[in-house]
C-alpha cells in the first residue's frame, strides 16, 4: 500500500494492495451520511462482529453519538471509496482514564483484505498518541484472529480470557511505531 497524495485536515488518498485507491479522511461531527453508508455496506456477519451482537440498523442515538467526533476525546477517521461511499471506520473514544481510549474498526465486506484495517487503525493511532492516550482497549470476539492480530501491530498487547466469546484487549501505543 502506497500513500499517494496528502492534502489539508488529514486528508489523503491510499493505493491498496489491489491497485485501486481509497480516500482517508477523519470525520466530521455530524457526518452521520457517512456513517450510514458505511454501515449498509457491512454484512451481518461483520456487524456482528463489529457491535458483538445482532444488529440490523443503527438507532438514530447511536448513529448521533458514532458521529459526534472531536479529533481529541473521540475522533474517527473513514476510508471512502472511488464512488464517495464510506467503505470503512476506524475511531476511538477517551476511557474513564485519561491516558486511555476505546478503539474500534470495521470495513466494508467487499473491501476486506486489501489493507484498509492497518490503514485506518495506524491514522487512529498516531491521533491517539498526539491526544496523549497511550493505551487501547478493544473487545472483539475470542475468534476474530484477523482484528486481533491489527491491533496487536499498534504496540504490546494483553489478551483477556474469553467471556462468552469475547476477549478484551489492552494495547500499549508505543511511540516508535
């Protein structure tokens, strides 16, 4: 993967490993557009991992709370596609602790595999350690191997035993990543 061009606010375009490209952007409070794009484009399966349980729509709440970033305690960054749609979401959310934030990422299906996980949680990352958040947590299932294994690449991390099938996740932002 390739970055290509930078442009103003964090803006960027990224050639993936397939040679098409997408734009890398942080959102925007109340880009809820975006939001609702990316959602739709997400399969059952990957909703359920994503939100740990069976959802079929996001309620105007959640979409509102999803979409109300301040690029400091709560920030998000999208990757858009060739057509304008949001094809992935990565964002985190300042803990009760203030060196601490809740990370979180989820792509299009048909997106998957081409890189734009890494992308999007590496950004997440470097904005996290600029708000001096040095650690992650992350729930996921105990069988997403894939999203482990992302997050694990952002610094040393503890896995938590499973509980009901998930596992928790701390993860040390080291600084020379």
């Amino acid at each position: 993967m390739d970055r290509v061009a930078g442009s103003a606010a964090g803006v960027e375009r990224v050639v993936l490993r397939n040679g098409s490209s997408v734009v890398i952007r942080p959102l925007r409070a109340g880009d809820e557009r975006a939001i609702e794009e990316w959602f739709a484009a997400l399969s059952a399966e990957t909703r359920y991992a994503r939100f740990l349980g069976p959802v079929k729509q996001l309620d105007p709440r959640t979409r509102s709370d999803l979409a109300r970033v301040d690029h400091r305690d709560h920030e998000a960054i999208a990757a858009i596609g060739p057509d304008g749609a949001t094809v992935g979401i990565a964002r985190y959310i300042r803990a009760g602790g203030r060196a601490s934030a809740e990370v979180a990422v989820a792509v299009a299906d048909e997106w998957r595999g081409l890189g734009i996980a890494g992308t999007l949680l590496a950004r997440v990352a470097d904005r996290a350690r600029q708000a001096e958040i040095d650690r992650f947590t992350a729930l996921c299932l105990a069988s997403n191997d894939a999203v482990i294994r992302l997050l694990s690449r952002l610094g040393p991390t503890t896995i938590g035993l499973p509980d009901f099938g998930v596992v928790e996740l701390r993860i040390e932002l080291t600084r020379d990543v």
